[in-house]
C-alpha cells in the first residue's frame, strides 16, 4: 500500500523521441579500435547506435523529440508553460540550447533553461518540472533530454567509443487534480550526488578551468573520458541502494513495480541492476541494443519506445532510475 501519495500531482501525458537517421554498427567501430565486433555487443549489448550528421546539433534532434511528445499529449508547444532540457552537449556554452527549441517549436515566452546532471539530467529535469507543477507555479511543462555525444568521442578510446550514440527525449508533464491515492501521476523523484566521483566521467578541456588552447586539443582533453570499472561499481551500489530506499517509502516491494526503465548504460549494468533488486526478466525495459548510450537521453527514449509499444498499461507501477557523471544519480516512481 503505498503510504506518501500527494492528491495534486503531476503526470506524463505524452512522450516522444527522435534519433539521427545514420546508423553505426559495430563493425565501423570496432575496425577503429582492433576489436571483433562480437567483442562489442559482448561487454555492452550494443550493436548499433545513431550518429548525428555534420551540422546537427542537439537543438535539432530536441525539436523533434519534444514535437512528438506535444503531439502524443495532445497540445500545442505553444500552450507550454516551461521547458526544461537536459544535455551535456548544448549546441554552444550559451545562450541555452531550450531557448533554441523554445523558438523553433514556437513556444510562447515563459522559462526556459538548460541543466547538466549527465545521465541522470532527464530525471533532474523531472522532479523540477514536478515540484513547479505541485506548487500552482505552472501547469505544464515539456522535459527534454537531448545529446549529440559522438562529437566529443576518442574513436581510439576503448571505454568510450563503443558505447555513445546520439538522440533526443521528451515528455510533457501537466497538472492532475485528482483525488484518489491509486490516480495516475508521479509519486516521487528522488536526485543524489557524490562530488568525490568527478573524475570518474569527464571532459577534462573546454571550461574556464582549462579553457580551449592548442595544446588541449593536442592532448584531446576534449574529449569524454571515462574510467568504465569504477563506474560500474559505484553506479550499481548507489542506484540498487536509490532503489531500495524508494521502494520502502512508499511501502512497496520490487514485485509491486510493473516495468523498470533505466538509464541505457550498458546492458551489463541492466542485467546486474536487475538481479540484485531481484526482478524478473521482461520488466526492465531495454533498448540498448538499437540505440547505444545516448546519456541523459536514453531514459527517455526507452521510455517512449516502451509507451508506443504499448507496454505500459493504465495503473502499472513503473520505477525509472538513472545514474552519470558528477557522479549524478536518480529514481523515480510513476503511476501510469
């Protein structure tokens, strides 16, 4: 029975998501790096992932994605209250890359603003858009997590070059007056941190600690470094522990949860995730395969593929988690 459920609430009433229409498979990635490219889908399940062409920027795939989720929720981008959007690769520094989508979709001049929480970025953006709405300060508001991540790989780099791809996601979350406890909406997004881990994934250049020289790019220190190992220790005790913490506050056990929708890190890490909460196999939705990990994006990409498949149905309990560079880490409960 759940024991902390708000009667006003916010909930998902359309999602959508787009990603590049070129496609890399394992055998361009690994002839770069020695590899079979057997070797690939073994230590990731990855076989294919989508690069963005020249001159596509994460504006553009975010378009897309945040298009398709005003039209799934039935509303015009211009009735929006809010945008809120997640990326660690914005199309410049600034002005923001959601003041880019604001003005392509149309949208009328209410806030909008980048964050960067790394993978966990679109559940960041979900509990921001979820506290707004449960305090009246708006009714609507579209989360979008958009990343154009092969732009800052090492082809060379074994950590990362198999695993990135491209691609965009996106809901719209509106107001839900409702009084019944077991009313579809979202019942809590929880968001941690841990600044020790900083160095695990990182862009070392490009900041004003180590602004843009020659010799940064010399020694590409623009591009994304990651030490694989350590992430998977520490992301994997810090989210099954999320988890667990989540579950028991809302007086719930791993066999109440429907349907599971992580983060697209690795499909390793799934797999490990999912036998230390003790699920079975078919709840933890996983689109991997196809897509690769597209960072703050793949929350939300699997969770429009898993919406258009019809795998959610009226009632499910669904738990999303995320966890990325800082290092971040998120989850989050949904009434569906």
């Amino acid at each position: 029975m759940l024991s902390k459920v708000s009667v006003k609430r916010s909930r998902i009433v359309g999602t959508g998501s787009f990603v590049p229409s070129r496609i890399v498979d394992n055998q361009e990635v690994a002839a770069l790096l020695g590899l079979d490219p057997n070797q690939i889908v073994t230590l990731t399940g990855i076989r294919t992932r989508h690069w963005a062409e020249q001159g596509q920027a994460s504006s553009d795939l975010a378009v897309v994605a945040a298009q398709r989720a005003c039209e799934a929720a039935g509303l015009d981008p211009g009735s929006i209250d809010a945008i809120v959007l997640s990326t660690t690769s914005p199309d410049s520094a600034f002005p923001s890359t959601a003041c880019l989508v604001q003005r392509a979709l149309g949208a009328k001049q209410v806030m909008a603003f980048d964050l960067s929480a790394s993978c966990s970025g679109f559940l960041y953006g979900l509990s921001m858009a979820d506290v707004m709405i449960r305090s009246g300060q708006i009714r609507s508001c579209l989360v979008v997590a958009s990343e154009v991540k092969s732009r800052s790989l090492n082809l060379l780099d074994k950590e990362t070059a198999i695993l990135f791809g491209d691609g965009a996601g996106a809901a719209v979350i509106a107001s839900e007056d409702r009084e019944s406890p077991d009313a579809p909406g979202i019942l809590g997004v929880r968001l941690y941190a841990e600044g020790s881990g900083h160095g695990l994934i990182t862009i070392p250049a490009g900041g004003s600690r180590k602004p843009n020289r020659p010799e940064t790019v010399l020694a590409n220190e623009h591009t994304l470094r990651m030490r694989g190992s350590a992430v998977f220790r520490s992301v994997v005790r810090r989210l099954e522990q999320a988890v667990a913490g989540l579950l028991k506050e809302f007086g719930l056990t791993a066999g109440d949860v429907a349907h599971v929708i992580a983060h697209q890190a690795n499909a390793r890490i799934l797999e490990q995730l999912r036998r230390r909460l003790g699920l079975p196999h078919g709840v933890l939705y996983s689109v991997i395969e196809h897509y690769g990990n597209t960072s703050s994006a793949s929350l939300p990409i699997a969770l429009d593929h898993a919406v258009r498949a019809q795998r959610l149905a009226a009632g499910d309990l669904v738990l999303l988690g995320a966890f990325g560079g800082g290092l971040t880490w998120a989850t989050g409960l949904v009434r569906w």
